[in-house]
C-alpha cells in the first residue's frame, strides 16, 4: 500500500502503543502512591470503606455499639410464655357437659377449639424481693473548732468560689470569714450491710436479693447528722433535726425526691455516686485558709509553711494516681476537677451531687432533690461500661500506681497525725460497677490556733485549707468490714450544747430496678438512698454533748459609779486568732469597737464589737466581802445580766485566754 493511501492509525502504530503503555504505567503508579481507585488493602463493610487507617476507630464504635445493648435493662425480644396444651386438652374434655344447655357446653371446648385468650401474651412475674434497713455507724467521735473561711476570690475555680460565696451567704459569715464548726467521725459497718442483703426475710414472703443485683451497688449514697440543742434554762433536750448540708456536698438524702425522670439518668446518678465514694462518705470540709483541717482522729498541732506545701503536693499527687487508676481500669476520670494551686489546696470537693447542685444540675440544694439535670447519660468522664481485661502489662501499671498511692496516703495520714488507715475505695466500693466482678443497673453490667487544736485547747480550734486531705481513695478500703465516714455541722451556735447522731443511706440495690414484682418496683422508683430503720435511729447513742464557746468574751476590769464609767477588756476572734483590746465605756455605749491590732504580722482595723450594751454602773454592798463596782449589761438576744469587778478580774476564763494569747504568740512563729 502506498504511504498516501496509509490511515492514521497505520501511520502510526508505534506511537499510539507507546502512548498506551505510558498510560498504563501512570495508571498503576497512580493506584500504588496516590490511591486513585483506592487502596489496594481495603474492603467495604455494611457500606462502609474499611482501611488499615480506620478499622481501628471502626471497631471500637462498633464495640461501643454492643456494649450499649448490654446496658439496655429491658431484653430486645419479650420473652414468650408457651401454654400448657395437653393440660388446657384436658381440663375442656373433663369439663362437664349437660345436654340441651348450650352455656354449660361452651364451657368445654368451642367451635373453634382453644380460645383466644389462650394465644395471648402473658406479662412477665417477677418476684418480690426482702430488702433490709441498712445499720448504724459504730465508733462515733466528734471534735469542735473554729476556722476561718476562704476568700472566694482566691479560688481558681468558678464552681469552688461560688460554693464558698453561697456558704458565706447561708451562715452569714462576716469577713474575715471565723467560723465554728463540728465534725463527727465514726465507721459505717459494710460488712454487717452486706450480711443483711444477703439475709432472709423474716417474714419468709420474699426473696433475699440476688448478689449479682445488690454488689453492683455495694456504696453510700449519703452521710449526715442529726443533731439536738439543750435549752439553757431548763436542760431540756430538744427535737431531733437533721443538719444542713453543705454547698456542693456530693450525695442524695433518704427520703428525698431525686428528681431523676428516666433510666439514663438512674444509671447516670449511680455512676456518679460510685465514682465519688470518697467524697460522699467522707464529707470534705470547706476551703479555708491557714491550716489544715484535721480529723477527729487526727493529732491537733500547727504545721509549718513547708509542711502544708507537702500537704498539698501529696493531695495533688493522690488526685493524679486515681485519675490513672481509673483510664487503666478502662474509664476516665469521674468528674472535672477544679484547677490546684499550691502551697494551699482548695476543697477536695469535685463538684456536688444531689445535695451540691454540682452534679449536671442539683439535688440537696434544690429542697434536696430539686429536679437535677442529669442530662440523659452517665456524667462526663464516667463509663457505664465494664472495664477492659487488660493484658499483664496493664495489671503491673495499675499494681504499681495502687503501690504508690498507699505510700502517698500513709505519708499523708503520717502528716495529718493519723494512726489509723482511712481511705475509701475509688470509684465505689469492690465490686461496684466499673471495676473487675462489678455490674450495673439489673445486673447487666459493670487544736492548735485555727490549725487543729492546741494541747488543752479548751474552743477545740482546728481550720482547713482544701478540706480533708485523707480518705482520697486506694485500692484497698479501711478495712473489709467498714468505712470510716465522717460529716459537719456549720450551723452551731456559739454559746449552745448539741449532741449528734452520724448516720449512712447506703445506695438501694432496687433503685429503678426491673425485674421485681410491680409494687416493689413503683415503690423503689424514686428511693436511691435507704435510710436506718427508725428503731435503730432510736436505739443509737447520742455523742456527749459539746458546747461551742463564743467567738467575743469581754471582762469589767475597773469602773466608777460616780462618773458612769467602766473599763472592760474585750477579746474576739479575727482571723482565725484571738485579738484584746480595752475600752472605755459609759452606759448606753455599745461594749467593745474597732482597734487597729497587729494581726498575722500586719496592721489593720479589727471589729471587737461584742453586740452587748452598758446599762449601769453601780457599787454593792455584800455581807462577806468588801464593797465592789458591778456592771449591768444586755446580751445580744435581750436578757440582763451583771458581773463584778472583782469576779472578772479573777476570771478563770480570763486567765485561760491569757494562757491562749502567749501560747498563739509563740505558734504564729512557727507557722510562719
């Protein structure tokens, strides 16, 4: 063929194969770097491009998928009751027939063979299951003492300064923030409780609860106190009440409305109470300045600047081996935590719960229980689910971490002046839900000044900076058989006699539990905290009473009737310290008033207004002693009182504040 007469394509050949193998070079270049057509190891699943990049995320959602089936407390496909055929055949053939009466012949078998009730479904029974009253706390003490509250301003945290804002506002604390206080201390008997779960129903009408339903929940859902007041006049006792919680205090009281609307938010409360064990069984005391607050076990002594820097650093540690106890166990860590400072911690409180409003919401605060947000699941950072098994090397990290936190508290206890262990189990109680053998909901799943009391301290002075720093949290609790539990009372008046009663609700095992008997399950609907009978409640020991000494005294030194005046020397409490100053005073003055003091090493104006007023000055004759000056006076709450010179001067309760003052002096050296 001539060249001319050549198509394109013959003309060229070898240019167009050449062009095609180029591009099939660049194709598969294309395919093996750039992914053009995708990757050559993925695969598509469900509609879904699996690839070694992402199959990783994959089965993880797709893990957390089935393990929410597991939390759901209801089975996906009802469960069918089949009837007993042979024995519905039998009973209609046996049934007796009467001919000529068509009622009595319709009772056998109808037309249409069995009826149709016969093919309905049946509701599930469940039974109805004992549950006992839990018991009262053994080993009651108590300790009373004066502190001074934080300034709010001082505290990083917002949820901290409003917590401290609202305890100023509630127990009308003037600056510089002195208060009184009582802290009750004893041991909640865990192992008698789960003794009784496990126990027969006297009765014999109901069954003990399963242990798969009642461990899960083995923890405290709130301690607090009762507390009687003594009349002054006649000695009389009044009634039993129940102490104030504080702002922020995690916990929900018994026979409080919750506020919890549905199950997320059940399983979302328990979670929560699970993971702040510590702080709900041991009440953490408010933030305050200088020293550290001390239990009643404790040792009272002053610590130096350098020990309550230590304080804090062991607190802070503590915080972080729980954090990394709990994502090693295969959650987060229970709650947000306010921002630390050093050298002085703040409240050891994580935000509240029922009582705290700290909680997604509310509960004590709101009329204790007052509608909280649980927001439809558990709270940030706690996992419903059960943890992962971990592999060896996750053992040793968790051994290791649980090793090094004992050190860190018994070096905190050794501090503290503590002889005893008593620390609570983090995030619940063994076997509570999220640790190894624990479950979920229906078994499903898993003194010395303001710084603890000197020797002798007859006000019991103790203070805090960041509330306990004990009962963080270990891996062991203080023992098998019981918890040490304690909580406060801010509200004693000075210059008033209480007595206590410490009490625990532990969590109810059949709170929005399913599977029981319908009135079981309405009547346990709402009841997350069970309360001690009221016959043990009765039957507790009352603490020996504690009088809480006033905050001001003042004594009448020297006066003159004749010129209608008096010199009276006046002591208070500023500043977590006693303070003297004396006046002089005409009748219709105010005793007391405002002195520039030397205060913690540093000048300023102090109020020692007593709130009492003068109202005469006179001599008086008595038959076994020499004439001497005697002043009237009305208290604060109106009654009329008088004293004498001389009886003042010789005061026993002068001397003691005397022997307080020199004694002050010389520990404000060493605490710096």
């Amino acid at each position: 063929m001539a060249a001319r007469q050549a198509g394109f394509f013959v003309k060229h050949t070898e240019k167009i194969i050449l062009a095609v193998a180029a591009a099939f070079a660049l194709l598969l270049v294309a395919i093996a770097w750039l992914g053009v057509f995708g990757s050559p190891a993925s695969t598509r699943i469900n509609g879904v491009v699996v690839t070694p990049e992402n199959v990783q995320d994959i089965v993880n959602a797709e893990a957390d998928r089935l393990r929410s089936k597991l939390d759901e407390t209801e089975p996906g496909v009802p469960e069918v009751q089949i009837p007993n055929y042979a024995e519905d055949f039998s009973s209609r053939i046996a049934a007796p027939i009467l001919a000529g009466d068509p009622r009595l012949v319709s009772g056998g078998l109808d037309r249409a063979g069995l009826t149709a009730a016969t093919f309905v479904l049946q509701q599930n029974s469940f039974p109805a299951y004992f549950l006992p009253t839990p018991p009262v706390p053994t080993d009651v003490t108590l300790k009373a003492g004066t502190a001074v509250l934080a300034d709010p301003a001082s505290e990083g945290d917002a949820a901290a300064r409003e917590r401290l804002v609202e305890l100023r506002n509630r127990l009308d604390i003037r600056e510089p923030g002195d208060f009184q206080f009582v802290s009750v201390m004893g041991r909640f008997p865990l192992q008698s409780w789960s003794e009784r779960l496990e126990g027969q129903d006297p009765e014999g009408s109901r069954q003990p609860i399963p242990e798969n339903v009642w461990r899960p929940r083995l923890g405290l859902a709130a301690v607090y106190l009762l507390r009687q007041r003594q009349d002054a006049r006649t000695g009389a006792w009044g009634e039993p009440e129940r102490v104030e919680v504080l702002p922020g205090q995690p916990g929900f009281l018994p026979g409080e409305p919750t506020g919890i609307e549905d199950l997320p938010q059940a399983q979302a409360a328990v979670a929560f109470l699970q993971a702040q064990q510590s702080d709900v069984a041991q009440v953490p005391f408010p933030a305050t300045a200088h020293q550290p607050w001390t239990p009643p076990s404790g040792r009272d002594r002053v610590f130096t600047p350098e020990e309550r820097e230590r304080l804090a650093e062991l607190e802070e540690d503590i915080e972080q081996l729980k954090s990394s106890i709990a994502r090693e166990q295969g959650r987060d860590e229970p709650t947000s935590q306010p921002e630390r400072r050093r050298p002085q911690r703040p409240e050891r409180n994580r935000g509240g719960g029922g009582f705290g409003g700290g909680f997604a919401g509310g509960g004590f605060d709101g009329g204790f229980g007052g509608g909280p947000d649980f927001g439809g699941g558990p709270p940030r950072g706690v996992d419903r689910g059960g943890p992962s098994a971990g592999s060896d090397p996750d053992q040793r990290r968790i051994q290791r971490f649980q090793d090094e936190l004992a050190e860190k508290q018994a070096e905190l206890n050794d501090l503290l002046g503590v002889d005893e262990d008593l620390s609570v189990p983090g995030g619940g109680f063994p076997g509570s839900g999220g640790f190894p053998g624990g479950g979920g909901f229906d078994g499903g799943f898993g003194g010395g000044f303001d710084g603890g009391g000197f020797p002798g301290n007859m006000d019991g002075f103790a203070g805090s900076r960041g509330g306990a720093g004990t009962g963080l949290g270990t891996a062991e609790a203080a023992g098998p058989e019981e918890v040490v539990i304690w909580a406060h009372d801010l509200t004693a008046q000075p210059g008033e006699t209480y007595r206590y009663k410490l009490l625990a609700a532990p969590i109810n095992p059949l709170f929005r539990y399913s599977r029981v008997a319908d009135e079981q399950r309405e009547e346990n609907r709402d009841r997350l905290a069970i309360a001690p009978s009221a016959e043990e409640v009765e039957g507790l020991e009352w603490t020996p009473p504690v009088t809480l000494n006033p905050l001001a005294d003042f004594f009448f030194l020297s006066g003159n009737a004749e010129q209608d005046r008096a010199n009276i020397e006046v002591w208070k409490v500023y500043d977590g310290l006693w303070q003297v100053a004396t006046f002089e005073e005409n009748p219709g003055n105010g005793i007391g008033g405002t002195e520039t003091l030397d205060v913690r090493g540093r000048r300023q104006r102090v109020d020692l207004s007593t709130g009492a007023l003068l109202l005469d000055i006179d001599v008086l004759q008595a038959i076994d002693r020499n004439p001497d000056t005697r002043m009237v006076y009305e208290n604060p709450d109106g009654t009329i009182r008088s004293r004498m010179r001389q009886d003042d001067q010789e005061s026993e309760r002068r001397r003691l504040l005397q022997d307080r003052l020199q004694t002050q002096q010389e520990q404000l050296g060493l605490a710096g």
